[in-house]
C-alpha cells in the first residue's frame, strides 16, 4: 500500500500546488489597473462617506441644516428690507403744486370723465377727482418735522425770487388737448407759449431753493407740466383688469379747449396725509404771488359761483362735443365748417366773458 499513500500524497502536493497558483493570479488580476477596486480609487467621492454624499443625516444633523437655512433666509429678508426701506427713503412724499381753482377748466374735466366711464366703467376707479387737480412743480422726500419745516421756509423764501422773475406779469397758464404717458396716465396739455418757459423758470428757481436748503428735490428726467385727470395707478386692483387705457375712448378731445389757469399761488402738499374736504392735498403751506386786484368773496358766494360756473362748463363741454361730431359729419357730407380761426374767436369771447 506504501504505492498507494505515495499516490496521493502526490496528487495532494499538485493540488495545493494548483491552489496556490490559481491564488496568485487572482491577486495578481486584483492587483491589475483594470480592475474595479483600482476604478473606484480613481473615483472622486472614493474617501466620501455615503451617508454624507446623498444627504443621508441624523436628525441633529438636518436641524443644523435647517437653522442654516432660516438663517440664510432671514438674511436675505434682512436685506430686502433694507432696500425697501432705502427705496422709501427716498420715495417723494411731498410736492410743490399750483392748484387748479378755475371751475372752467375742472367742469370740462369732469365732462371728459364722465364720458369716458360711460364708454368703460371700469375706468371709474382711474378717475382723479376735480378738487385734486394740480400740475406739480417739485416733488420730494422730506422724513422729518425738520425737514417739513425747511421745506415751508423753502418756499416762503421763493416767493421774492419768483415775483422778481414775474415783474409784474400775470402768468396765463392755458390747456388744451389730452394726451398720456405710456397709456397708463391721462393728462390735458399745457399749450406750448411764452408762459410755460416762465413758468419751467419758476419751477427751476424753487429747485435751487430746495436744494441749496438741503432736500434732495427735483427728478432726473425733463420738466413737462400737465394736468393729470386719470391714472391707472389709483388702485392696483383695475391695474390687474385694464393694462392699458385705450386712446380712442378720449379722441374727440385731443384739442379741446378747457380754460386757463393764472399762476398765483404755490403750495406745499403732502401726497400722504388725509386730504381736505374739497378733494385736494393737505397743505403744509402756501404762498400767494402777486396783489390781489379785487376784494375776495365769502365762502357762500364763492361755493354758489363756483357750482354756476362747473355747470356752465360742463354744459359747454358738451355742447362743445356735439358740435364738433356734427362738423366732422357735415365734412363727410362736404358741408362747410367753422374755420379756426372763429373756434379761436370764440375762446377770445369766453376769455373776455370771464374777465368781467
């Protein structure tokens, strides 16, 4: 049996043999840079904890996270606070205004309003209302009773300045025509004449004031006085219903005629206290240009002479409309029509009749 036990102590060392062998060249093939272990070294998340890479956290570790979040986030409210409250600053929440006071020029107005809501209701809610009427000389921002102070002897201080440049002349502020601002606002023009260069004089003498008192006053852009009467603006509500104001609801008025305005009073309105009864701004002063030529009426006699006058406006304004769709019927037809220069005779007649 000795031949035997040889046997297989043979067959035994070639198969440890062939063990080992085979053990080598799987190391051999680990050790290989084909393989996947010697991949995944290459890879750049190779030393990254997995729980870590796919956002795997303990509970403390998300509360962590979380308050880093709210902490950005306030941060971020911080500063958008911040902007808001800079852009505040410097939002204009005061103004120098020449008040509308002919009933004429409110009365024809109030006709163009009230036509135009007619054609869209919804336009109501745009409408600025006849005691509010102004053409706004200066804006600014004033963000103390100090300042408001200054401003009031800002103003008073102008008053010699712009009677100087006056010398005595009347300034007739004449409008006539509507146009708008990206059809978002609603103006009547303000005829190009001498009178408007005076009163861009005026305007630029109450700036230097202003500023050389120390309030930021005035805008970057040109200086075009008009007579708002309808804006989008007024309630943010409509903003979301009418995008913009479509022209042609007011066409038959782009050259009307509504009165004239004698520059002789300045004041200094607040665009956010509580406004007076009659409709316009509350007042933190005012200053009166030139004598008065005539003793001043009571307030009975003014509040009756003033509702004969709308009424008298009103009733021309729209007397007035239907004059002019009849002559533009009469040119389709081939009819004659009145010339300018008797539509201006007219004016001249109306002037005439409201100077006495």
């Amino acid at each position: 049996m000795p031949a035997k036990d040889e046997l297989e102590n043979v067959l035994e060392k070639k198969i440890l043999e062939e063990n080992e062998r085979s053990t080598q060249q799987r190391k051999e093939r680990c050790a290989s840079p084909d393989s996947v272990d010697s991949l995944m070294v290459e890879m750049p998340f190779v030393n990254i904890d997995i729980e870590d890479e796919f956002a795997i956290c303990s509970t403390s570790e998300v509360n962590i996270k979380k308050k880093r979040k709210r902490t950005t986030g306030r941060e971020n409210e911080e500063c958008s606070e911040r902007k808001k409250k800079k852009k505040k600053q410097y939002q204009p929440n005061y103004f120098i205004s020449i008040p509308i006071t002919n009933p004429e020029i409110a009365g024809g107005i109030q006709a163009v309003q009230d036509m135009i809501i007619q054609k869209d209701h919804r336009l109501s809610k745009a409408m600025v209302h006849h005691g509010s009427l102004h053409v706004t000389l200066l804006v600014m921002h004033l963000s103390s009773k100090e300042e408001v102070s200054t401003a009031v002897g800002a103003l008073s201080d102008s008053k010699d300045l712009v009677e100087d440049l006056l010398k005595g002349r009347t300034v007739d502020l004449s409008f006539q025509g509507i146009d708008h601002f990206k059809n978002e606002v609603g103006f009547v023009k303000l005829a190009e004449s001498d009178h408007t260069a005076i009163l861009t004089e005026v305007a630029e003498i109450i700036r230097k004031i202003f500023q050389e008192k120390g309030i930021l006053a005035g805008e970057d852009r040109a200086f075009k006085p008009h007579l708002t009467f309808m804006k989008l603006s007024k309630s943010p509500k409509l903003r979301k219903e009418v995008k913009k104001i479509d022209p042609s609801l007011y066409e038959k008025f782009k050259s009307y005629y509504f009165g004239d305005e004698i520059l002789h009073r300045l004041d200094l309105c607040s665009m956010l206290k509580k406004k007076q009864p009659n409709g316009y701004y509350y007042c933190e002063s005012s200053v009166i240009l030139g004598e008065k030529h005539a003793a001043e009426p009571d307030d009975a006699e003014l509040v009756s002479l003033s509702k004969r006058l709308v009424e008298n406006a009103v009733l021309k304004a729209v007397q007035q409309y239907l004059e002019e769709t009849q002559n533009k019927n009469k040119q389709t037809d081939g009819s004659p029509v009145k010339t300018e220069e008797a539509a201006g005779g007219s004016k001249n007649e109306n002037d005439n009749d409201n100077s006495k």
